[in-house]
C-alpha cells in the first residue's frame, strides 16, 4: 500500500491504493491518464504537475473555484489545447499524437453549449452525427437512441431556440452522446438551471453514466457529492485532494460542538484557547447567556471532549452540550483551496486566458 498525507493541505492528498489497478479488478489500462501535466499561459502556470488516473466506469467530479485549472485541464483532455508539458492520453492514446482517435472516444458538453437556434433538435443532431462520421444509414437509429436516453421525445421537431435551458442542456448531452463513446465530459453542466431543472440533468446524468467512464466538472460541491463516486480538488492549479467522499472525510479534522454558560463568547475562548490540539474556536452568543463553541482539533485523531470538559469545569462554566461533529465536505474544500501554492516566488495559476 502506498499513501501520501500532508498536513498543511499544500500537497495533494491521496487515500492508499492498491499498487495495481488490477488489484482493485481494473484493466491494466486507464480510461484517462495524466502524468506531470503542466500548461501554461506566458508568465501564468495555470495547471501544476498535475497527476490521475480514471479506470473504465468510474463517475469522477473534479471540483474547485474559478481559475482553479479545472478547465484547461478538461481541454488538455479533449486534445483542444496541448500541454506545455506531461502527458494526457484517452484509451491509451495520446491526446496530442492521436487527436482525432480521441475525439471519438469522448463525448464533451462544454460550458457554453454550442447549439445553433435556428435548427431543430433533430436537424442538430442529424448535423452532429454527419461530423462525427456516422454513416448516412445508421444515423436515423443513433439519433432516435439519444433522443430516447436524454428525454427528448417531446421537442424532437421543435426548434432550438424555442426551448427552455433545461431542454438545451439535454440537447447537449444528446450530441455528446450521438456517436456512443466510451467518456463523457461534463463541464457545468447545470450551471444557470432551476431547481426542477438541476434535479432532472442530475438524474439524467446517472442515468446515462452506466458503464460509461464520466468526469463532472463543477465549483458546486453538494452536485459533485451527491452524483460521483470519487473526487479529485482542484485549487491554484494542483490537485489539492483525490478520493471518494468518505474517504476525503475521513482524513478532516476533529471538531466539538459546546454550549456552556459564560458571561461572553470571550470568556468561553480565554478558557479554551490554551488546549493543546485545539487550532480553531468560533462562537456565537445565544439566549440567557448561553454560547455556542464550534472548537476546531488539529487532526482527526484528536479527541477534545474531555480536556474540554476539564477546562469548562476549572473556568466554573457550566455546559449543557458538548458533542463530536463530523467536519463536514465543504468546510474541508474550503480549507483544500484556500492556501496558496508555494514555494514563494512562484507565479500564481489563473483562470484560463
């Protein structure tokens, strides 16, 4: 087994892993590989020595804030942008070398997705299927299969521009899918939808996923969690972290929850602060001069309940609740990216020119 922990969040973490991907039942062969993946844009490094492999029928999520890499990484992928340097191949094949045998192994909804509002839906994907080679023969059988798969029954003659973002969005996800490939990239791909809307592309996309590989790319964590199986964090540029959910949770740290009576959320702090294992305090006042405690530990190991307890009952505070509380996802992303990449003097990575 081989793992690698870093405790200031400035590396990658990486949960342990098999030392092979067949000892996990995986081919030898990924379905995406990154190695040593740099780009950069003049004097800005937009993506860092960036590393991972996806296995065949992996749902991956690549999460991170604006500027963070996320896209110019997903390009590199789809063979639209070199890399400076590093490797990225598809199936095995070079994303530089082998652009075009790539391409058909991918079916990409970008951000901004490239719809022509004059046509139909159908007359789009008839044109989608012409680029991707599709024989004139076949096509009438691929495009009625995705207008089956992605709920576009209804809006099969209906043009473009008369229909709603979330109808669109399934446009989207129909053309990516009209020549069947084995990956399927995602990029926002519920960005700008309602609710309703947000919860059916959901639903679509697991449903589509099967045993197709998947990346998700998004900076809204609760879509990531709730569709893919494992996540990789982006910030600044590098892979901040790379596991399933639990799994990422499991490596956060220890946090108590206390109520205690004490004059002022201060006197509450000045009773606490010199703990050792304690690296956070937040508090709020609430009624009848109660205050809430959210003590952050130092590592998930570290268990504050008693020395707590003791230093509440040598200040005279009494408490009326004192709980473990499981960190949950997003204060971890939020610690994972907000730290800055170092070694100083370094450029900074932004968001893609």
């Amino acid at each position: 087994m081989r793992s690698c922990q870093v405790p200031n969040f400035r590396r990658m973490w990486i949960i342990p892993f098999p030392t092979t991907a067949l000892a996990l039942g995986y081919p030898e062969r990924p379905m995406i590989e990154l190695t040593q993946v740099h780009k950069r844009f003049g004097q800005v490094h937009a993506v860092r020595g960036v590393s991972f492999r996806i296995e065949p029928g992996q749902i991956v999520g690549v999460l991170g804030p604006n500027g963070a890499g996320k896209s110019t990484t997903i390009r590199m992928i789809t063979g639209s942008m070199p890399p400076t340097s590093g490797r990225v191949s598809v199936d095995g094949l070079d994303a530089v070398d082998d652009s075009l045998e790539v391409r058909q192994r991918l079916g990409y909804l970008p951000e901004a997705n490239p719809l022509y509002p004059e046509m139909s839906v159908a007359g789009y994907l008839r044109y989608r299927a012409g680029l991707f080679g599709i024989r004139r023969s076949h096509r009438a059988a691929a495009i009625n299969k995705v207008i089956d798969r992605c709920w576009l029954s209804e809006v099969t003659h209906r043009r473009l521009a008369h229909l709603s973002k979330g109808f669109r969005q399934r446009v989207g996800l129909a053309a990516a899918l009209i020549h069947d490939p084995p990956v399927l990239i995602l990029d926002e791909p519920t960005n700008g939808l309602d609710p309703s809307q947000i919860a059916e592309t959901r639903s679509l996309i697991r449903d589509l996923a099967g045993d197709r590989t998947m990346l998700l790319v998004s900076h809204i964590l609760p879509e990531v969690e709730r569709t893919c199986d494992r996540i990789i964090v982006f910030a600044w540029g590098e892979i901040r972290a790379d596991g399933t959910p639990d799994h990422l949770l499991s490596r956060g740290r220890a946090t108590v929850v206390l109520e205690a009576n004490a004059p002022t959320p201060d006197a509450l702090v000045s009773a606490l602060r010199a703990l050792p294992g304690v690296s956070g305090i937040e508090t709020a006042a609430l009624d009848d001069g109660w205050v809430r405690a959210t003590i952050e530990g130092k590592s998930r190991e570290t268990d504050l309940r008693e020395p707590i307890a003791r230093a509440c009952r040598d200040a005279n505070l009494l408490v009326r609740e004192l709980r473990p509380s499981k960190e949950s996802l997003e204060s971890l992303y939020l610690r994972l990216v907000q730290d800055e990449p170092g070694p100083a003097g370094k450029s900074k990575p932004g968001a893609t020119p």
